[in-house]
C-alpha cells in the first residue's frame, strides 16, 4: 500500500469523530431527559401582577 500514512489518519479520525459523536448523544440525551423530567414535575405557581 503506497500511502499507508494517510490511509490510517483517516481512518483514526473518522474514529475519533463516531466515539465523539455517540458519547455527545448519550450524554445530551440524558441532561434532556433530566430536564424534561424536572420540568414535569413542577408544578405550576400563578403569576403575580
């Protein structure tokens, strides 16, 4: 194989952006679903005029 160096960059990158991206979605979706459930359990207060 003639370019093997950058065969392999590319290959190590595209890792490293899948294993960021799925960790990013993990957690974004548990703060999300964390929020949502503190928010429903609020209840809800009158406004004062």
């Amino acid at each position: 194989m003639e370019h093997w160096f950058w065969t392999t960059l590319i290959f190590l990158t595209l890792a490293w952006y899948l294993i960021v991206t799925v960790i990013v979605g993990i957690k974004g979706g548990q703060d999300i679903r964390d929020m949502l459930t503190k928010l429903g359990g609020e209840k809800e207060t009158p406004k004062k005029d």
